[in-house]
C-alpha cells in the first residue's frame, strides 16, 4: 500500500496473495505487517486501534506491542502475558513511498524498481484482473511487479502491482520526482486518470475473455 495511506496510530488491511493482513503505523512512524488475525479470538486485527504504541484488538482489547507479543489483557491488567501469546510480525519495510511486505521467500524490501530519485504519491486502484495481466499492460518486464514507466503518460511514474488473489490486483501510481523537476497537481492528476483509463480497459477486456 502507499505510504502516505497509513497515518501515525492508524489501523488498515489489505489481502495479498489471498492472505488478509493488517497493516498498522506506531506513534513513531514505524510500519508494521501482519497476519489478519488476533491469536486470541481470531478477531479481525484490522478492526482494532492502535492504544499506547500497540495494536489494541477490537473484540476484548488485547493490546499486542511492536514485536507481536501481548502485553496487556484489559479483564486482567495485572496479569503478565506470557510470551507465547504473541501475534507473528511479517518482515515489511517502507520504499519509494510503499510499504512493502516479506512472503514466503519474497525480499523484505520489496522487488527493485531502479528508481533512484523520490517519489510523490498518486493514488491505488482496485482491478478485477490477474496482476500479471496489469503488469503486462503498464510494461513491466515478465515476472516484475514494480518498476519505473516511461511511457503514454506524463513523465516519470513508478507503479507497483500487487496480487490480491488470482483474479484481483492493486495498482500503486507514483510520480517520479528527479531532483529539479516539480510534481504539479496537474501533472498528478492526468497520472491517476491514466491509471483510472487504464483500469477501465483492463477490466472490460477481462470480463468479455
Ligand atoms: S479476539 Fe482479540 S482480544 Fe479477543
């Protein structure tokens, strides 16, 4: 997801590769990556608050800190969790103005996108079509799934495609800022209904395969 769509001390959650995940930022900036699910109940972790720098879960307020572990039972405040009661962060690292998340073997940082100068957040889309599909028509290379576009739009742009599962993507858009060079509304404008244009014909061609 886009960096700038995760406030300090706010809660999101999004499904990679059929996977529901909960993305949540600490009072210090920090982003963090992990399973949907609360190990107590099975709540939806992205239903819950961020409460004293922890993510606090919204059915019976358990409070897991930074590195996964309960620290606080609100029916027994004076009771020390054990360490076994802990949430399993994934490995997630912010880049290019995207928050990136470690499955399976996948890098930490994310895939390289060879974008060297800072970029400035456009918008996502939501796509009903395979990510390889929306990977093929933006011109990724086979097999990439975020790199900078030279092409049909205005500049510079950077755009990262996530699978949400086989038949659903998101598309990340971010303008390319070289050192110099101004990112105007306009220029970021024209940027999202390219991608919004773009969508549109994916998922017509899609539904009429
Ligand atoms: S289900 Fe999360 S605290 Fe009970």
């Amino acid at each position: 997801m886009l960096s700038m769509d995760l406030e300090e001390g706010t809660v999101a959650g999004c499904t990679v590769l059929g996977r529901d995940l909960v993305v949540w930022r600490d009072a210090g900036g920090q982003a963090h990556v992990w399973d949907d699910r609360c190990p107590h109940r099975g709540m939806r972790f992205s239903l819950g608050i961020v409460r004293a720098g922890m993510l606090a879960c919204l059915y019976h307020g358990w409070r897991f800190g930074p590195d996964g572990r309960c620290a606080h039972i609100p029916a027994h405040p004076e009771l020390s969790p054990p360490p076994t009661l802990r949430a399993d962060p994934l490995t997630a690292a912010e880049r290019d103005g995207l928050v990136w998340v470690a499955l399976g073997d996948a890098p930490a940082h994310g895939p390289a996108t060879g974008v060297s100068a800072p970029c400035v957040p456009v918008r996502s889309l939501a796509v009903d079509a395979p990510a390889q599909e929306v990977a093929r028509a933006i011109g990724l290379p086979a097999g990439s799934r975020a790199g900078g576009l030279d092409r049909d739009i205005d500049g510079l742009v950077l755009a990262a495609v996530l699978p949400v599962d086989r038949a659903r993507s998101m598309l990340h858009l971010l303008v390319i800022r070289p050192a110099g060079v101004g990112t105007d509304r306009d220029r970021r404008r024209r940027v999202a209904v390219w991608g919004q244009d773009l969508r549109d014909r994916l998922e017509g061609a899609w539904a009429a395969a």
